[in-house]
C-alpha cells in the first residue's frame, strides 16, 4: 500500500509534451495541484465549442482497443490515459487537473517512467484529507474468449497476471506484484508496451499506431527484438502488462484493498470487471481511514460529480 493515508497533489503545475501513439498527434499535458477529492480530470483545451472536462472514472471508458479512452456526455475524448494513471496511482497522487491540447496523451518511450520522472522532480503535498480505500469483500470475476479476471479478498494491495504468447520471446510469464510505491517505480514503472512487427500495417490501415516507433515501444519480429537496446527486464512483457492494470483500475477514484488477478486480459475485460464490482454492492465496501463510508457515495459523492462542476484548482 502507499506510505500515506492522505489525499496528496502536485505542489506545482508542469508540463509534458509528446506524440500519441495511436493519433501520432503532437500533445501538451499540463498538470495542474487540485483541491482535495477531485480526482482525476481531464480538460480538452483544444475544444471551446462544448464542455470540455473529462473524468477519470471507469463509467466514462467508451473504447478499450489497444488503449483506453474517455469521453465526456458532449462526446470529448481523450485516449490512452492509462500509463499516465498508473503513474499516478503508483506514486500516490490523487487529485490533479490533467489540461491536454490534443486527443491523446503522449506516449513518450511506452512505459509510466517518464511520468514518475515527472512527478519526483516537480513533487506532491500532502492534503490532509483522508484517503478512500474499496476493500474487495466477495471475489468478483469475469472471463470470455480465453480471458480471465477477477477481485478477490486481500489484506493489501496486489496485482498478478499471465499472459502466454506462442512468440518464443515471450511465451508464458507470471508475477504477482505488491503495490508499494518502491516496487511499483523498480518493477512496474520501466516496462514499455509491445507488439509485433507483422501487426504495424494491418493497424495504420485502421487509424491506429501512426505514431508508433521504436522509440515508444517493443517490437518483435518472429525471434528478435527490433529494438537495439532490447529488454529493460526479463519479465518486462507482462510487467507492462500489470502496468495497464494498475491504471485501468485507478478509473475507480481509489486504491484497491484486495487482490486483481489477470489471465490474458486487456483494457476490456479490465472495464468490464469494473462494470460487474460496481453491481455487486455486496462485494465491497469504501474504507475512510478504518471508517466505512456509506456504498452509494461512490456513485453520487466527489468521485463521480458531473463533468461540468469542476472545483477550482489548488494553489499549493
């Protein structure tokens, strides 16, 4: 779990600049300190002609195909916020204004770690306010098309998954990771996101990795990585993996108290598990430093006002 109990921001805004790897559009994040129970939420400032504010939560996912996107009721999107959030959840930052001029969020080398680099050099504050924890109680799972995954029941923060590939590169890899804060920037943070090199046509042809490169990715090409510098760990396939996991479930506002398990899942099946928790009101509970708050607040509380009610942002 994280080092501290309390809510936490930046101390100051900054800004990232880089390529979407889907688009292949140049984008601007600038970060911005927020005020206590914000969450997470995303401003399109390109787009002046409707409202333009995204939240971060799980019920504003609209596409899962190799990234995941969020869109506002105005249709205003903003895709592959994943590796941004697991930063953010790794690193223990809760509440920020994410303003973008562009449709997706760079991807800068594919991993979470020029995120983390981001946030250590610019640093957060602590708010004062108490964290909210979802403890899972009952295990809730989902599986389809060879896809398996499910929450269960954990004292602490864990995260496994498998994948098995027929590639020789990668073939089967598990690891099950403790979330603290040490583990997550040594292990979780460095691994980039992969693909195949046989694949890069067939996906242009459908208006995604325009801006994919080696730069941003690894890519393989039947028994070689195309990359020069190769791996950054032997297990960084699935660490990655475990990457897109920690922030597709940071779409809940909170940490987890309780154990993900993924057998070749992706940002899909990860929304659906989020969809089939949130039915189950039986399955968990929101835990306020050891105080139960009350199960509808996560739908009508801070963590899922309307898009258009913005609180002002934190000077820190």
């Amino acid at each position: 779990m994280l080092k501290s109990n309390y809510q936490h921001t930046v101390k100051d805004s900054f800004k990232i600049k880089g390529i979407g790897v889907h688009s292949g559009a140049t984008a601007t994040l600038t970060i911005i300190p927020a005020l206590p129970s914000t969450g997470i939420r995303f401003i399109r400032t390109d787009v002046q002609d409707r409202p333009n504010i995204i939240p971060a939560r799980w019920n504003f996912v609209t596409e899962t195909r190799l990234c995941t996107m969020l869109s506002n009721n105005h249709d205003v999107n903003v895709s592959t916020v994943e590796h941004l959030l697991s930063a953010f959840s790794g690193l223990g930052l809760d509440n920020a204004i994410v303003e973008i001029d562009g449709p997706e969020v760079p991807i800068m080398d594919g991993s979470a770690l020029c995120f983390v680099k981001a946030l250590d050099e610019v640093g957060l504050v602590n708010q004062k306010i108490p964290r909210r924890v979802i403890r899972i109680k009952k295990t809730v799972s989902c599986k389809e098309k060879g896809k398996e995954i499910s929450l269960s029941p954990a004292d602490g923060q864990y995260f496994g998954f498998e994948i098995d590939f027929e590639n020789p590169l990668i073939g089967f890899q598990k690891h099950i990771h403790n979330m603290t804060e040490d583990a997550y920037r040594r292990d979780i943070a460095p691994a980039r996101t992969f693909g195949f090199f046989h694949e890069v046509e067939q996906l242009k042809k459908a208006g995604l990795a325009r801006g994919g490169s080696l730069d941003n990715a690894i890519v393989i090409d039947g028994d070689k990585i195309l990359n020069p510098e190769g791996l950054r760990s032997e297990n960084e396939f699935v660490h990655h993996k475990i990457q897109d996991a920690i922030g597709d479930f940071f779409l809940t506002g909170m940490r987890l108290m309780g154990r993900y398990y993924g057998i070749r899942a992706g940002h899909d099946i990860n929304n659906k598990l989020l969809h089939t928790l949130f039915s189950r009101p039986d399955a968990f509970e929101i835990i306020n430093l050891g105080q139960k708050v009350r199960q509808h607040q996560i739908i009508v509380g801070n963590a899922y006002a309307s898009d258009s009610d913005l609180p002002l942002a934190a000077s820190a």
